[in-house]
C-alpha cells in the first residue's frame, strides 16, 4: 500500500506540476511581452548603431508590434463579447421556454374551467354531460332570451313611462319670444349672459341641423349655454364627457357583454330611449368633443342623422332579439328620435384633435369667443315646450322666409370667385344647410345678410385654414374687395374678420 500511495503522489504530480508549468507559462509569456523595461534596454543598446532609414525601420517595427497586440486584445474582446450575447440569449430562450410552459398551463387549467361551466350550462338545461345538444339549438337560444334582463336601464324607463301620454303643453310662442326668453331665462335664474344675437344663432343652428358645436376659447360659456338650454326646457342636459381612450360608438351606446349577457348601457343611451317616449325637446351634450377624434365614436350617428327619412334613424344595439328586450328596441334596434339635439363643445389646443370637414360639413358651429356683457333682465321661467310645435315654427320660419333671389344670385357668384382663386366649393350640402339656417335666423330677428354672412364665415371660410396662407396671402385682398363690391362696404363683416386674421398668420 505504501508503494502505490508514493505512485499515487508522483504520478498527480506529474500531472498538476504540468498544468502549473503551463500557466507560469502563460503568465510569464504576458510579463514578457509587456515588459517596456527589457524594450527600453534593447533600444539603449543599438540607438547609437542606428542610420536614419534603419531609425525609420524600427519606427516602423514598435508600430508593427503595437498594433499586433492591439489586434490581439480586440480579437480577445470580441471573442468575449459574443460568448456573453450568446449566454444572455441562451438564458432568454429559457425564460422564454419556461414563460410558455408557465401560460400553457394556465390554458390548460382555462379550458378545464371552460369544460366545467359548459357542464353546468349542459345540466340546466336538462342534458348530461357528453349529451349532444346541438339537435334543437333555437331552443336553448329561445330559452336563454327568456331568462334574463339585458337591458336593465331601458326596462326600468319602460317601467316608469308604462301609462305615460304624450302632453299638449299648448305652445304658441314666436321665434324671436323663443330667443328672448331663453336669454332672459338663463340670466335671470342661472346668471349666464348672452346677447341676443348669439340667441338667435344658437336657435338657428338647433333649426338647420341635430349637432351643433359650440367653439372657442375656454372660459367663454360654451358648455354653459348647452347645461342653460336644458334647464330652460325643464330637461337636464346629457353631459357626456369625451375621453381621450373613445375610439368607437361603444362610448356612446354601451355594449353586450357575451360573459355577463348584459348590455352595458350608458347615459347617452338612456337619454336617448327616454326621448323616444316624449313630445319633450332633449339635448346631450358631448363635452370636450375633439379631445378624441369625433369621427371614431361619432362617425355612424353622422351618417344617420344625414338621411332626410328620419324613420331610418335606427341603430343596431344587439344583434338578435329577447323576448325580454326593452319596448322600443325591436330586433335589436333602436330608433333614434328626433326630438334629441347633439350640442359639442371644442377647445382648440394642443391637447385636441383638430375637426375634420366630414363633420364640420354636418354641423353647425357657433363661435363664443367672448364673455357676455352683464344686463339686467326680465324675469323669465323655463318652458315646457313640444319638439312638434318647435318643429313647425322651424319649417313656418324656412317657408316664409327664403333666401332672397337677390342674395343666392349674389352667393352663386362668391362660389365661383372662391373656386377660381382658392379651388374650393361649397358643395350642395352646405347650401342647403344654408337655406335652412337663414331664413330662421331671419325669422328670430336677425338681418338676412347677417345670417348669411355668418353662415359662410363658419361653414365654408373656415376651410382656407387647410390652405398655404402664404401662397393665398396675395388673394385675401382682392377678396375682401369682391365682397365690398359684390354685398356691400358695410356688409359681410364676420367674413372680413376673417379673412384680416388670417393675413395675420402669414
């Protein structure tokens, strides 16, 4: 044993004595090769043997030398640096790995839950589990729509207008009244003041269109005027507030939740059901309206609301029908009514989406770029008023009043001028929009040229700001003068303003 322990000793030896001498080796080899003193006595030792091309010689060598060691310290770092990525993604690929196993059983453990509430779903409905329940599946559909209440909101407004009838409040009030009162109204018991003559554009707009937007600075009473108008109708405004997250009509509407087999219904569309039901002017309010772009959540009521048939003013909420669904909605659908305005309020900033012709065209916008003057009013109430009465002085107000031949011949010849200087038209839809605001604007007591002069300046001026300015800037001028020249020096001022503030941008 003695023997072949000494055996043992020398022959490890031998070999770790091996790996020892190799690495003193290696470490020798680098304290060799980075050894400046040995160079420096080399160099002493032959610089005063040296001619000038030999000094140029070894020059030449250090340079040599050095930039072999520096390639041997880059390969060196390479070689480390793609071992490292090469170990970070092996280490990601088994996180990954062990990522999809983790989900995988999560999916496994979903689907076991799945197979469990179909059992249950199966039991109910008097199968057993493994029992094909395909043969009659209308009658698992019928019975699943006579279990529950999808629609608790508009059952309950069911619920409460059961025995309802539409009221006969006897209105016979004018338009310029209607103006006065609401004015009066709205300083009198809210102290919000308005003049008369934003009164009667706002009552214009209600005339010519179901949506109107009302922008402006911030501060000026935007949303005031629309919260002021449904208290004077005795019917609270419908404040819906856009958020920057609304990218479809859900937002407005709701939606059928397939988990829950509830509709989640919104304030928007509560109003609009409780609407359906009355004789009763209603109004919702989309607040901060292009805080996100009013063409993702809006876009289908633009369309709707655009049809001249209001009996195809329906939307489709669900797209099948329960026996428990609400009275008005039938076959999923919802009519909306007519009686419902859409007033939108727009803060043009930074934090905004800027409106697109697609809704301006529809639209009626009102500028309140100013606080209302402080006057001291009658003492007026609020007043319940029938949308058919308020409907038939609107139509009364259009018959009675139309544009003047004098006036459409001398808008004919603005369209023209616009569309050789500024290759813009105004297009069918906006003049008749015009020959609706108009002659209600006339009808409150405002001037005719006014109301038309007010009517381009929103609706069809506004659509210079898509243009260069500065390639129009040398046109702004001669226009002003067609308009002095054509509609008079003293007439058309909303237009002239206009245009001098947009001489001001370039």
């Amino acid at each position: 044993m003695e023997t072949f322990t000494r055996f043992l000793y020398e022959f490890l030896n031998q070999f770790f004595s091996g790996i020892g001498t190799m690495f003193k080796g290696i470490g020798d080899g680098f304290v060799q090769l980075f050894n400046i003193g040995r160079y420096q006595e080399i160099l002493e030792h032959y610089k005063d043997d040296f001619s000038i091309p030999e000094w140029i010689l070894v020059v030449i060598a250090i340079g040599l030398l050095v930039l072999f060691i520096v390639l041997i310290f880059a390969l060196l770092y390479f070689l480390l640096r793609k071992y490292l990525r090469f170990r970070k993604a092996a280490i990601e690929q088994d996180e990954l790995l062990e990522e999809v196993a983790n989900l995988n059983g999560k999916v496994a453990t979903l689907m076991k839950e799945k197979d469990e509430i179909l059992a249950m779903k199966v039991s109910q409905l008097g199968l057993k589990p493994g029992e094909s329940a395909e043969e009659e599946p209308k009658e698992e559909e019928e019975d699943l729509g006579n279990t529950g209440i999808r629609f608790a909101k508009l059952n309950s407004i069911d619920e409460e207008f059961k025995d309802y009838k539409i009221k006969n409040y006897g209105n016979n009030f004018t338009l310029p009244e209607l103006c006065e009162n609401f004015r009066n109204f709205a300083a009198s018991k809210l102290k919000l003041y308005y003049s008369i003559e934003m009164m009667r554009l706002f009552i214009s707009a209600l005339a010519s269109t179901k949506l109107v937007i009302l922008q402006g600075i911030s501060g000026t009473g935007k949303t005031s005027l629309a919260y002021a108008w449904g208290k004077f109708l005795k019917h609270d405004s419908c404040v819906a507030s856009v958020q920057p997250s609304w990218r479809d009509r859900t937002e407005l509407f709701g939606y059928f939740n397939e988990f829950t087999k509830k509709f989640n219904e919104t304030d928007v569309l509560k109003e609009m059901y409780m609407a359906g039901y009355t004789d009763d002017v209603y109004t919702i309010i989309l607040d901060e309206m292009n805080i996100s772009r009013v063409e993702y959540y809006f876009a289908e009521m633009l369309s709707i609301l655009e049809m001249p048939n209001k009996d195809e003013w329906v939307i489709e909420l669900v797209p099948n029908s329960w026996k428990s669904d609400p009275k008005h909605v039938k076959g999923g659908k919802l009519k909306i009514p007519a009686n419902l305005w859409y007033i939108g309020t727009i803060n043009n900033d930074d934090s905004t989406f800027m409106v697109t012709d697609k809704v301006y065209d529809r639209a009626m916008p009102i500028d309140i770029n100013d606080k209302g003057k402080v006057f001291k009013p009658i003492e007026a109430d609020a007043m319940d008023i029938n949308y058919s009465y308020l409907d038939k002085i609107f139509e009364t107000a259009m018959e009675e009043n139309p544009i003047s031949e004098e006036t459409l011949k001398k808008i004919e010849e603005m369209d023209d001028y616009v569309i050789r200087h500024f290759r813009i038209a105004f297009g069918n839809r906006i003049v008749a929009h015009m020959k609706k605001f108009v002659p209600v604007f006339v009808a409150c007591g405002g001037d005719e040229i006014t109301g038309v002069d007010y009517f381009i300046a929103k609706k069809i001026l506004r659509k210079f700001e898509q243009l260069n300015i500065s390639y129009i800037r040398d046109e702004l001028d001669p226009y002003i003068n067609f308009l002095d020249t054509t509609f008079g020096k003293d007439k058309m001022k909303e237009c002239k303003d206009y245009i001098l503030r947009l001489k001001k941008l370039t």
